[in-house]
C-alpha cells in the first residue's frame, strides 16, 4: 500500500509539470522553440529509457537502436501523412513494427555476444537506413514529408507510459531474471533461467519504445531522411544510456536532459560545438567514470519513498 501511494506520488507530481509546461505553451509565454525543447528532450528520454533496458539492465551490448527509431518513423509516417489514419493509431503501429523488427533481429543475433553483439546490431541499423534510402515510396535520398503532429501532450504521456512500463518490468519477477542474466549469464542459466527468452524479450520492448520515439520524433518535422538515422544517432542514444550511469533508470533520463540542452543550446556555435560537446562528455567520465548516478536511483538519494530496485547491482 505504501509503494502505491509513492507511485501516485511521483505520478502526481509528473502531471502537475505537465499541466505547468502545457499553461506556459497555451498562454505562448514559452515559444516555439521552448515547446520543441521540450518535446525533443521528451523523445530522447523514451530513447535513452527503452535501450537502457536493453544494456544497462540484460547486459546486451546493442548499438542500433536508431535502426528501430527509424522504423517506427517511417511507418508512423506512412500510416498518418499517406494513409490518413489518426496520430495515436500511426505511432502504435510503428512501434509494433518496431518491436517485430527488434523479434526478428534478436532471435539470431542475441545468441551472440560483447562486440559481436554491437556489430551484428550496427549491421541491422546500416541494413535498415539503406532499405529507406533506395525505398521511392518514401521519398528515397531526399526523404518524406510529414505532417506535423507532435505535440508536447503526446510527448509526455509517451514519456510517461515509457518511464512506467519499463520501471515496472525491471521490478518485476522477469526483470530480475534480465538483471541476472547480465551478472552472469552461465549462473543464471544453471539457475533454469531461459536466458534467449529475456534478453529477446527485453530487445523486442526496447524496440517497441524506439519506435514510439520514431513517431514522434518523425512528426515533430515536416520532412525525414534516412541520413537522420545514421550509426552517429546510434551512439547519441548509447552516450546518454552510459553517461548516466549503466543500471540507473533515472541517470538514462538525467543524461538525455542534461546533453539534449546542451546540444541544443550550442548550436548557435557551429564551428565549435561538437569540441565543446565532447570536452563535457571527457570531463564528466573523467570526474564520474560509472556515470552521473552510477548504479543508483534518484530516490537512493532524496530518500523520497521506498528505495527504487531498478537494476542496482548492489543490491
């Protein structure tokens, strides 16, 4: 009963920002581009969260996350701006398509390990951007237009279903099974546990969420290309997962805050943005080498409530 009123709590407090940031949009004291800060900041925590899963929690080394962004982009995409279906409808088939591409890739690749794990996922996200750049259907080279659609309402309620979703596996009987197929994987298979079901189940629900953030991410434009989901984009969402900490649901979210402003904020300084940018990544893994929040939750630290159990190894 106690964990209950500590969820309503938190879930309480996220809708009372909500309802805040939506004020300051209607009432046009925040702009444009604060409103687009905000939902671009909302689609690389579903990002960060969703592989977070995948590395931070069953151990699985994967670097093609943006092979399922893209998918969910252009099928969202397709189903909305094409085919006319509503906005909600379009991002759920996306990231069902999503999440069959993240079962068909598992399946065999999952069953690989460490590097070969990185480069077979690598491979499917190169194989994926190659398929849309010679697809005419979808504009090729010079890509899709798309209506926009995104709005900072669907942006944080997809945060939000993201954030409380995968919170809940990793608490959950099969998320301890995906903690402890990362901690020894050859021990948890002597302890009967089916390690290719989980670390391919929690591929297929970290596909799922990539794909949402595709949608929205693809509606928050007029135009997609496949240049957009390139393997540079694999490692943007990879940095936030390891910059906040492995293991650490909250760090994920922290990092993909904190380097999406920073991002934004510089691009006033083309020339000099990508040395700053890496400057602030070299410092911070230098003073914090295990990540902003290493295997720690922000509740560990305000003591607010029960103590999270996502994926702490000290546990």
């Amino acid at each position: 009963m106690k964990k209950s009123k500590v969820f309503w709590i938190y879930v309480a407090i996220a809708l009372v920002f909500y309802a805040v940031v939506q004020f300051l949009i209607s009432s046009e004291q925040l702009d444009m581009y604060y409103s687009n800060l905000f939902i671009t900041i909302a689609i690389n925590i579903i990002l960060a969260v969703s592989l977070h899963l995948v590395i931070g929690i069953t151990g699985q080394f994967s670097i093609g996350h943006a092979g399922f962004l893209a998918v969910g982009a252009y099928v969202s995409a397709i189903f909305t701006t094409n085919l006319g279906w509503p906005f909600p409808v379009g991002l759920l088939i996306g990231a069902i398509v999503a999440a069959l591409a993240g079962l068909i890739v598992g399946i065999p690749t999952l069953r690989l390990k460490g590097d070969y794990l990185a480069i077979a996922t690598l491979g499917f996200a190169e194989i994926i951007r190659i398929i849309f750049l010679n697809i005419d259907y979808v504009g090729g080279a010079a890509g899709m237009q798309v209506n926009y659609m995104t709005t900072w309402t669907y942006a944080f309620f997809a945060v939000l279903i993201t954030i409380i979703v995968i919170s809940n596996f990793t608490n959950s009987r099969h998320g301890r099974a995906c903690i402890a197929v990362r901690e020894d994987e050859i021990a948890a298979d002597a302890m009967g546990i089916n390690t290719t079901y989980y670390k391919v189940l929690a591929f297929a629900i970290g596909s799922f969420f990539a794909g949402l953030a595709g949608g929205l991410f693809s509606h928050n434009f007029f135009i997609i290309q496949p240049s957009q989901f390139g393997f540079l984009k694999s490692f943007d969402i990879l940095i936030y997962v390891v910059l906040g900490g492995l293991g650490s649901l909250s760090g994920s979210i922290i990092a993909a805050i904190f380097l999406t402003v920073i991002s934004l904020y510089l691009q006033d300084f083309p020339e000099t943005r990508m040395i700053i940018y890496s400057l602030v990544l070299i410092i911070v893994m230098l003073y914090r080498p295990s990540g902003l929040m290493g295997t720690k939750e922000i509740t560990d630290i305000f003591k607010f409530g029960n103590k999270s159990k996502g994926g702490n190894v000290n546990e």
